[in-house]
C-alpha cells in the first residue's frame, strides 16, 4: 500500500503560513484590487482627466507592485520550502451559491479562497513588476494615440486577471479570470483596428484568430474540469490533490483521469500556444507592442505553463508524456521559424512559442520547479526584448523588417544594451538569467532519459538541445540585423533614443536579466547548496511531488514520477526501507547529479555554437544567408511559409467551417424553415376553409334563422295597424271561421 497521502502536511504548512499575519490576506487582496478599481476609473473617467488618466491605472500598477514585492520579500526571508497560505484553510473562504438547502450541496457549500505559497509569492511579484514597467513603457510609447484612455483601461484589466489567476485557489475563479484574460486579449491585439485617424483591419482579424484558436483550447479546459468536478465533487486545487491521491492509492491510474488530465492540458496548449495551436501568437503582433510583451511575458501565455504546473499532480504517466512530447516538438519547432522570419516582433513571438514549449516540455518529464522557474526568467528577459523592439521601432519611426534596419547600437545604446543582455540570457549564456533556468531544464529531461532507458523519453532532450542551438542563432541575428553593422534605410539612419519613460523599464528589466537567475549570483541570505543552487528551485517545489518521487524511488529502486509509485504500488511491491532505500535514494541523487553536469555542459556548447553560427553569418560575413538560403531551395520556402500551418487551416479548417456552415445556412433555409413555411401554409388554408365553414355554414343558420323570423315578424306585423274596427272585423271573422270549423265537424 502507498504511504499516507502526502497532502496531509498542507495543513501544518498553511499554519506556517500565518506567521505573516491575517493581515496579509487584505494587502493580497490589494494587489489585483487596484488594477481593477484603476481599470473602472479609467472607464468612466478617462477622458476627462488630465493626461486622459494614464497616471491612474500606472499608479495603482506601481502600488499594486511594490505590495507584491514587499510580500514577496517577506516569503523569500522566511525561507520556508514548505510556506503556504490558504485563506480557505484560514478560515477566510468566500462562499458563493449558498442557500437554504434547496441547492445540491456540492453547489451550496462551495467556496473560494486565496492560495499564497511560495510560487504564487513569485509570479505575483513578476506579474506585478513587469505590468508597471509596461504600463510605464506604454506612457510613452501610445503617446498620439486616438484611444489613449480606452489602452490603459483594458491593460488594467488584463493585468487584473492575470493577478487574480495566480491567487485563486481553485479551478473555477481560476478559469473565470482566464476567461477575462482572453476578452482582454481579443481587445489589445485589436486595439488599431479602432484606431480614429487610421483603422487598423489586419488586427481586428488578429485579435479574431487570437479569441478563436484559444477557445478551442478553453473548452477543452471546460470539459476537463467538468470530468473531475464529476468524480471528486471538488475544483480545489489541494482538494484534487487529496482526491487523486487517495483515487489512485485505491484504484491506480484510470483511463478517464488521463482524459481528463489531457483536456486540461489542452487549455493550456491553447493559451500557451503550443503545437498546433500555436497560430494565433505572431498574428497576436498586429497589437501595440505593449500588448505583446504584457501577452509574451507577464500574463497571456504564463498562464498556461502555471496551469500545467498546478494539475502536474492529475497527470498519469501517459498524461506527462504527452505533455513532454507537446513541449519539445514546440520548441524545436517554433525555433526553426524564428531563423527565417525578418520583422522584429514576429521573431520574438516565435521565441516565446519555443520558450514556452521549454516549460511545458520541463514539466512534462517531472521539472515542474525547473519549468515554472524558467517562466519567472523568460518573463524578465522577454519583456526586455519586447519593449526593446518597441523602443527600436519607435526609434525608426514605426519601421519593423530588421532589412531596413542596422547601426543602430550607437544611436540607441540603451536599448542595444538591455537587448543583448536579454539575448545573453535567452540564449542560455552562463551568469544570465536564462542560463539558470534552462540548464535546469535539461537537466531534468536527460534525467528522465537516464532513468527509463527509453528512447520515448529521450526524444525531449534531444529537441530541446537541438532548439537552445537554434534559439542562440536565431537571437544573435535579430541582434545583429538591427543594431550592426551600417544603417541600411532613412528609418535606421535617422533613428533615436527613446525618452525616459521607455529607458527607465528596459534598464530594470536589463540588469534582473543579468542578475534574475542567481539571485545576487550567490544567495546572501542563506548560501543555498553553497551557491549552486538557483534561489527559486531552492524554495519553488511541491512537497507532495517530492514524496510521491522519493517514494517511487524506494519502491522501485528507478525514478518515473508519481506515476512509478502508483503503478508499482498497485502491482504490490514494498516500500524499500533499509539498505534497498537508502541505495535506491543515493543512487537517484548520483543519476541527477550526472545528469545536471552533462546537460550544463551541453548546454554551454550548443549555446556556443549558436552564438558563433550567427557571428558568422551576419557580423563577419563568412556565409551569405541569401545564398545559403537559395541553396536550401524548398527546405528554407517551407520553413519561411511557417510549414504553411496557415494555408493548411485555411484550406481544412477555416474552409471546411465556412462550408459546413453553409450547409447548415442551405438546412436551415431550404429544410428547417421551408417546414415551418410548409406547416405555415398548410395552416393557413385549413384556417381558410374554416373561415368559410364559419361563415357560411355556421353563421348562414344562424343567420337564416334570424332572417326567416324577421321576415315573418314584417308579415305579421302588417295586420297591427292599431284601428279598433279592424280589430272587430277579424274578431267576428275569426268567430264565423270558429262555427264554421265546429258545424263542419258535427256534420
């Protein structure tokens, strides 16, 4: 049997929790509050303020913001790997749909809550600092623009929904701040397309494909919640934890958990745009740059990977693998569009997508804390890099095709600083924020790789070796395109700094993509592992995870997850203690220690080559890429044309939509409604014919009787003249008549 289902020890962590005080709950509370109450002003009021309010929503970024990072620096000198607060189990639960008894009681006794542990004390913090600075950044950047106000209201709101998915403690708030992310999405993506001077139409098509693709994935979230809702009456995050715990401890894996899992992962897939959902995230570019990086690094797309990261605990093995293989197929995928594209903002956007199939890819081979770490570190960097390319497109008068650019490093050195320090870091450089977090990464896949034996799960790590090469290529040559080399058009050779509004961020952002991975190089608060082991995986772990892995390894004396422990327990093997323990836990931590050597090697190498492969080709001059490219004929016109996803949609999907709906238009007009037409005139001759019956049948009696009795009332009424002889005369008439009668019958 499986030991004492782990999730027990979340209460004794909740009362670790309470060591910041009740009080906490209403300075969290605070954080999405004020986004939101800057987003209702703004609605209102925007118009009329000075400035058209753009202080309003940036100021209530910046308080929300430095409540995040004092909370934040509070948990980090708590230094408590098992630190949680649950407001639920504080006894600061929200109850909703309560009633009298009348309501089922699933219904009547839900509850909401807040969860803050040690990974929502993070994100809350990055999500709070990188929405200021984008809030900051967009004061100069939207300047001129003809909805200034109605921009800094919906950036408010999407900020707001982003904070208060990351403190929900349940899957329901969860998905409706998802949902609300999504709305916000669809209107900052198409912001130009209401644009007063001059509509843009490409975003209002962008911001459609972006609400369409990722509903795709919204449902299929929908149907995954709905199955485990159905099983486990419970959408807690740590009561879904306890439920499958004790369903699989009893039972083992069952198919409908891995659907289950996999349709929640799907949502996931679609907001994180990820294989074959991926579509929508370049289009998404057609939006102010703002826009993009607060979708590419502080909300949007981070959701998904903190979505797959909190079910990881749902996932069987079958579930995790899927998950790895989606990531790293994404990852290696995304990257090779990157190398081909030319405007500046697309090819970030294609970064992300790999980036993001990295995290994905993490979680799915067990590194859920390596994944989710990687989610804090790509969110500086990226966010750098976005605004970066909105201060280099600002600066070249809104020109985007790298061609058109170059030389711009001496007539931007901020921006070309705090750029190259982000593509340092992206690039998985040593000393840099990414480099941290992606080393980890790999580490943990060629760990599961080890471990199994099996080339299923070998297959991740060699796509994501594979991709951090191409991303460090692909990288360098934005960085030299549009920063070396001569001016190549009147945009770059006239081209400026930006102000200070846009400076200010992109140097924050900089010097945490120099220093966000180590936190200070070294831990100065506590020299964790003597330094060598990142402060975010020193604190960001699950504890259950944990248990379920070292259980899994006593068991079995192998790793595979949870999904080991579970299936080995179910087949009645023992849990290793002693000697067989104790070898079995060394011989893991040798396995992981081997493995982390090797991949920061590798990791170092291919980031190498990355970087040199590019020098070569676009800062040297070694290889012409025009050349190269004419060489690779159809490979590099395949690889340009994104694989040609787009026309494939288009021609299936999109094509075969508009023609089923047309079929269904063709149904509705010919079968559908001419029944009802049919059934319409068919009753409107039988009401003519009873009509007809009515009126001339039943009223023609009705009427003849009527008329025959006023008939022989006129012929009646002649002999009432009202003259007394005439009435003598018929008197003594009808008498005669009378004798007659009686003579005649006596004779």
């Amino acid at each position: 049997m499986l030991p004492a289902p782990p999730i027990e020890s979340l209460t004794a962590a909740a009362a670790e929790g309470a060591t910041l005080g009740n009080s906490a709950y209403a300075f969290l509370l605070a954080v999405p509050l004020l986004p939101l109450v800057g987003w209702l002003l703004q609605v209102f009021f925007g118009r009329k303020l000075p400035r058209q309010g753009d202080w309003l929503p940036t100021s209530g970024m910046a308080l929300s913001a430095l409540i995040a990072v004092v909370m934040f620096i509070r948990v980090l000198f708590q230094w408590n790997p098992d630190f949680l607060m649950s407001s639920a189990e504080d006894g600061f639960a929200w109850r909703f749909f309560f009633s009298d008894g009348s309501i089922p009681a699933p219904i009547a006794q839900f509850t909401a809550g807040i969860l803050y542990d040690n990974l929502s004390a993070f994100l809350l913090a990055m999500v709070a600092l990188v929405s200021f600075l984008v809030h900051l950044f967009s004061v100069g950047y939207m300047q001129g623009d003809s909805r200034y106000n109605i921009f800094f209201s919906n950036l408010s709101l999407f900020t707001f929904a982003m904070l208060g998915l990351v403190l929900s403690d349940n899957m329901v708030f969860f998905f409706v701040f998802w949902e609300i992310m999504g709305l916000c999405s669809y209107l900052l993506i198409g912001h130009l397309a209401q644009d007063r001077k001059q509509p843009k139409m490409s975003a209002a098509w962008a911001s459609l494909k972006a609400f369409m693709t990722t509903r795709i994935g919204d449902v299929c979230l929908f149907v995954g919640m709905a199955v485990f809702w159905a099983k486990f009456d419970t959408l807690s995050f740590h009561g879904l934890y306890t439920a499958t715990a004790d369903h699989v401890a009893a039972n083992g894996w069952e198919g409908w958990m891995t659907f289950g899992a996999i349709m929640m992962f799907l949502g996931a897939v679609g907001k994180s745009a990820q294989f074959p959902l991926h579509v929508w995230l370049p289009d998404a570019m057609e939006g102010p740059t703002p826009v993009s990086a607060m979708i590419h690094a502080a909300t949007m797309v981070a959701a998904g990977v903190y979505l797959t990261g909190r079910i990881y605990l749902l996932c069987s093995p079958e579930a995790q693998l899927v998950i790895a293989c989606v990531g790293a197929f994404t990852a290696i995928f995304a990257a090779t569009i990157g190398i081909t594209g030319f405007d500046i903002k697309k090819v970030l956007a294609y970064s992300t997508i790999s980036q993001l199939g990295y995290m994905i890819a993490a979680i799915g081979v067990g590194g859920v804390s390596a994944g989710l770490f990687h989610v804090i570190t790509h969110a500086i960097f990226k966010a750098c890099l976005f605004l970066g390319s909105g201060s280099v497109i600002h600066g070249c008068h809104h020109e985007q095709d790298m061609r058109e650019m170059g030389g711009l490093r001496k007539k931007m050195p901020i921006t070309y600083i705090t750029m190259l320090v982000s593509t340092l870091a992206i690039s998985g450089v040593p000393l840099f924020a990414g480099f941290y977090s992606k080393d980890a990464i790999l580490a943990k896949a060629l760990e599961k790789s080890m471990v199994t034996q099996e080339w299923i799960w070998a297959m991740p790590f060699y796509l994501l070796v594979v991709a951090a090469a191409v991303t460090a290529f692909y990288m360098f040559r934005l960085i030299f395109m549009t920063f070396h080399g001569e001016p190549r058009s009147d945009h770059a050779h006239h081209a400026h700094e930006s102000p200070w509004t846009m400076t200010v961020p992109l140097m924050v952002l900089g010097f945490f993509a120099v220093f966000g991975g180590k936190f200070w190089i070294t831990d100065p608060l506590h020299a964790v592992s003597g330094g060598r082991t990142p402060w975010f995986m020193a604190l960001v772990h699950d504890p259950d995870l944990e248990r379920w892995e070292s259980s899994a390894i006593e068991q079995a004396h192998g790793y595979g997850g949870h999904g080991a422990l579970l299936s080995h327990a179910a087949d009645g093997h023992g849990s290793g203690e002693g000697h067989g323990a104790a070898a079995g836990h060394d011989e893991h931590h040798d396995v992981a220690h081997t493995a982390h050597v090797r991949a920061m090697i590798t990791s170092i190498i291919v980031a190498t080559l990355g970087i040199l492969t590019a020098c070569l080709f676009y800062l040297f001059g070694v290889f012409n890429p025009k050349k190269v490219a004419a060489a690779l004929g159809g490979l590099y016109r395949l690889v340009f044309n994104k694989y040609f996803f787009d026309e494939l949609y288009h021609a299936t999907v999109i094509r075969g939509t508009v023609v089923f709906s047309g079929f269904l238009s063709w149904v509705d007009q010919n079968i559908v409604d001419g029944t009802v037409l049919l059934v319409g005139r068919t009753m409107k001759r039988l009401a003519g014919f009873s009509g007809a019956a009515d009126k001339y049948v039943v009223d023609g009696a009705v009427n003849w009787v009527g008329e025959s009795t006023q008939a022989a009332g006129q012929a009646v009424r002649r002999i009432q003249t009202g003259r007394i002889q005439q009435y003598a005369y018929f008197t003594f008439a009808g008498a005669v008549l009378l004798a007659a009668v009686v003579l005649l019958d006596l004779f």
